[in-house]
C-alpha cells in the first residue's frame, strides 16, 4: 500500500473499499491504480483511480484476471457506490458538485468499450410542478407523507437523526436498485462511512423521504446545493429511489416535484438529475422539458483475450 500512497493514492478510501472487497493497490513513482473486486460479483473486476502511464493498469488486468475475473470495469473503485463513469459531454456547462470528470480516451485507447450508458439532465421547475398537483392531492388523501431530516439549533442535522435516515436509505435503495446494472449490496456500516463527511455541508430541508399510510418510509431523495459553481443556482438530485412495493403510486414524481419546490423557494433556478443508467425509469424525466446535461459510460475490456 505505501507504494500506492506514495504516489498519492487516499488512503483512507482504500480502507474503506478493503472493507468491502477484495483490493490490490498499485503504485510505481507517479503512477497508481486500485483494482478491485466484489465478493457478489466474483468474476468482474473493477479499476479505478489509475494515474499516469498504462503500465499500472496492465498490473492491475493481471492480478484480477489471475484471481478468476473473466472482465474489468473501469473506470470504476470496486462497485457503483463508490466513484465510477467517465465523462463525454458536452462540456458547455462546467462540472457540477460531485460530477465525474474523467475522459474516455485513454481508456479507449487501452481497449476498453461501453458497457453501460449514464446522462445529467438540467431540469427546469415549471412543468414538474403543474403535473403533480393532481398526484400530490390523491396521495396525501390517502394518508401518504412527504418530510426532510430535523435540524440542531446550527441548521444542521442532528448526528442521532442523521444515522437513522442513512440507514433508511441503505434500506430503500437496496430494494429499488436491486435490478439495475452492476448492482451489488454494500454494507450498512459502510454507507454510513461514505455520508458521514457530508453531515454537515448537506441542507436538511433537500433531504426528503416519502412515508406510506401506515407509516413505513417508501421513498428517498438526496439533494444537495451545487456548490461546484454557486453562480448557476443549480441544486442537484444526486439520488432518488422508491421501493418496488410503492410502485405505480407516482410516488417518484411527487419528490421530485416536492424537491423542485424546495429548490425554487431557496433561489435554484434549475436541477441537475445527476448519473441516470439509461435503464432505469429516471430517464423518464425529460417529458418535464430538461436539457441533456452530460453523457457517461463505464467501459470494460475483456480479461480472456
């Protein structure tokens, strides 16, 4: 590990992917990467943080195919919940908080190829909010409910009440991306050492949950301000997910929309629904009028050549 962190690897995230799966970290002078692979998922390798030349990577193809893995995925730290993707544009807007940024083209040039397709999209406020006012209405005669996490005294949420909806989100997301590509478990502890940094930066009132008439959280969404470049007045959808049993209920638009409003009150002018796989029901949103944002891909190279 000391010749990975030598050339300035983290290594506090390696511990926390160690923690996971199984890792092997390489570093030579300037040059490092991390290959990773998933305990649910033995046979795809995963590359990730690869800087400098392409000798490392090759390291790294090596010691995952020697350890059974048919594929490598890259770019990509061991599994989806961790930083993955690499960023095609265009490239009109600046990055936005939390965005990948990587390009494609040395990892083409390495012979990787798409796997899996990902897209932002800025989204404006107007339409959105028009279409859920019938939707917000039935449901809350039913007796469902929309709230965000408590705030301290500081405007911050409180550390007791914050565990607890990391938790409800590990819970949620775990049913409703049970299907969606690369998805593989994570676990409890370990998501709450991947939000524990943001406690304090996160606005509790963009922190939502949806609650069914009989009082079980049904839904998430995690929205957060774009600090990135403040000037814009974008705030951004980093996640939502809604639980396969609530599905049919509109419930997703509702949060969104809900979000939206929340947004517009605080001065955003428009929304970011950041990193949606092109398979999943949040492409959706562009009926609403978005603008495409950016492209993504996770690229793989087969290892049985």
């Amino acid at each position: 590990m000391s010749a990975y962190t030598d050339a300035g690897g983290n290594a506090a995230q390696l511990a926390l992917l160690q923690s996971v799966g199984e890792i092997h970290a390489i570093g030579d002078g300037d040059s490092r990467c991390v290959a990773g692979i998933h305990p649910s998922n033995p046979t795809v390798g995963a590359i990730g943080d690869w800087v400098g030349d392409t000798a490392v990577l090759r390291q790294a193809e090596a010691w995952l195919k020697a350890k059974g893995c048919t594929v490598a995925r890259g770019p990509m730290l061991l599994c989806s919940w961790f930083s993955y993707r690499v960023n095609n544009g265009p490239h009109e807007h600046g990055p936005f908080l939390l965005e990948p940024t990587e390009p494609p083209d040395r990892w083409q040039a390495a012979g990787y190829a798409p796997c899996a397709q990902y897209t932002s999209t800025l989204m404006p406020h107007e339409a959105i909010l028009k279409a859920s006012i019938p939707i917000a209405a039935r449901l809350e005669s039913e007796g469902w409910s929309i709230e965000s996490l408590p705030k301290d005294n500081d405007g911050h949420v409180p550390e007791e009440a914050f565990v607890r909806a990391v938790d409800t989100i590990h819970d949620i997301a775990h049913e409703a991306f049970a299907d969606a590509f690369g998805f593989v478990p994570l676990p409890r502890e370990t998501l709450q050492a991947l939000y524990a940094p943001y406690r304090l930066a996160l606005d509790p009132d963009l922190i939502l949950f949806a609650t069914d008439p009989g009082g079980t959280p049904a839904g998430f969404l995690f929205g957060v301000p774009d600090l990135a470049d403040s000037s814009r007045r974008w705030a951004i959808i980093k996640t939502s997910a809604i639980r396969p049993s609530a599905a049919g209920q509109r419930l997703g638009t509702w949060l969104n929309a809900t979000a939206h409003r929340r947004f517009h009150r605080k001065g955003y002018k428009s929304a970011v629904y950041a990193l949606m796989w092109e398979g999943s029901a949040s492409q959706s949103w562009s009926r609403f009028g978005g603008e495409l944002l950016r492209n993504y891909t996770l690229l793989e190279r087969s290892l049985e050549d």
